[in-house]
C-alpha cells in the first residue's frame, strides 16, 4: 500500500513539474503586428515608380506627368501600347518638353521643344481650349493617327479622347507637323518658341521621325497642372478610381491588425 502511494505521489510531482516548467507565452502585441506591417508597405514600390526609374526619366521628366500619363493609357483602349508620349505644359516654349518614350525597351527615344497655341499663352501655356477658332492648345489624352502631306509638309493626325476637353482636336485640324518657328534661332531671337494655331509643333528636323515613330495608334498625353482639367477630365477620375481599387485589394487582411 505504501509502495502505490508512492508511486502516485512521485507521478503527481512529475505532471505538475512538465507544466510548470514551460516558457509563458506571450501574445504579440498590436503595436507590433502594425509596425511590421508598416515596414514592409514603406519598402513597396509601384510598378509605375520602377519604370520611371528604369528609363531614367529623373531630372527630365516631372514623375507626376509620367504616372497620369501611365495610368490613363492603362484604362484607354489604345492600339499600340509600347510607346507613348507626353506633353508637359507647365514648362516655358524654352525647354524640352516633349517626351517620346519607348515603354517595351525601357528608352527615352526623342525629347524636344514643342509648341503650343498662340493664344495659350507667351512663354508659358496657361489657357487652354476644346473650341473652334480659339487658336489655343487642348489637353488630355490622345491617340495618333494616319500621316499626310498638307500646308505645314508631313502631317500626323490626332484623335482627342476625351469628350468636351479635346475630342474637336481633328476637326480643328490639331496635328503635329514641323514648323520654321520652332527652332533655337527663334528661342534666341524672341525669348520663346514660335506658336500655333493650336497644334503640337516640332522642329523641321525632327518632326519626320518623331512622327514615323508615333503613328498608327501611340498614345499622347498633354499635361498642365491644370484645375480645371483635373476636374473635367473622366479618364484622369477613372485612372485614380481603379488605382485606388487595386491598392485596397493589395492590402492584406491581418485579423483586425491597426494600420497606422
């Protein structure tokens, strides 16, 4: 009998040691789940952000114009894809800012002055028109078109798609072709670009293969950091709206994690 109570009492002191020997576990903390979740999301970088650095559009092309470029002709249906140009109107006539880039090689291919309406304005564009007869420049997004041959020599035609904004660009005959005026002799002369009746005009020299390259379905996308475009325009809406969309699909769910 002694010998069993023994026995009983020497099992009860094991039992009682495997569980009090154990480490306590503690639960993880909120603050820390959401800090490492925070880490993580702060090292991200869009596919959009890796491009721009891939072409080395830096200290060239402002990435505000390259991103609403991108994210509108995502959601346009656009023919050819692998080249695109951009506009950036918030630059002077002086300046380079026509880009034309080449999304497939990862390549700035072109980059020029290039003229804007006369009455947009002198060295700046700041005013901008979808009307007839206004002589001024129309922003947005736009596709290319066939080529031809007209007053201004070798031609190409664009197709405004936004509605209200610049979708009168072909009937206003607002095409890109070379231009006399558009050269540095005038830029030394005058202090600015010659201007147009509202078309995107080169240099002699370089609106032939400018325009080859860009024909037949490319995207073109005029930018100015412009109120009223920013809140008539529904491709730039779109774009934002869908973006947002996928950012709220990417974030994972972290069984009811804080988010800072």
């Amino acid at each position: 009998m002694k010998n069993i109570l023994f026995v009983v009492i020497l099992t009860c002191a094991a039992g009682f040691y495997t569980i009090f020997s154990q480490p306590i576990q503690k639960p993880v903390s909120s603050e820390k789940l959401a800090l490492k979740i925070d880490t993580t999301s702060a090292d991200s970088v869009t596919g959009i952000e890796k491009l721009y650095h891939e072409i080395a559009l830096e200290g060239k092309l402002k990435y505000e114009a390259f991103e609403m470029a991108m994210q509108g002709f995502e959601e346009l249906p656009i023919r050819n894809k692998d080249i695109i140009t951009v506009i950036d109107f918030t630059l002077p006539s002086t300046d380079k800012r026509m880009y034309v880039i080449d999304l497939k090689n990862k390549k700035l291919l072109f980059h020029s002055v290039v003229s804007h309406g006369r009455n947009s304005g002198e060295k700046y564009a700041t005013v901008f028109s979808n009307r007839h007869g206004s002589f001024q420049s129309s922003l947005g997004f736009y596709t290319t078109e066939n080529t031809y041959m007209g007053g201004n020599g070798y031609s190409l035609v664009l197709n405004g798609l936004e509605k209200d904004i610049n979708d009168q660009a072909k009937a206003r005959a607002v095409v890109i072709h070379g231009a006399d005026y558009c050269s540095q002799q005038i830029i030394n002369a005058t202090g600015r670009l010659g201007r147009s009746y509202g078309c995107p005009a080169l240099p002699r020299e370089l609106a032939k293969p400018i325009i080859n390259t860009i024909k037949n379905g490319t995207g073109l996308f005029i930018y100015a950091d412009n109120p009223e475009y920013m809140a008539k325009s529904k491709v730039v809406k779109s774009s934002e709206t869908m973006l947002a969309q996928r950012q709220l699909s990417d974030i994972p769910d972290h069984g009811g994690a804080v988010l800072n």
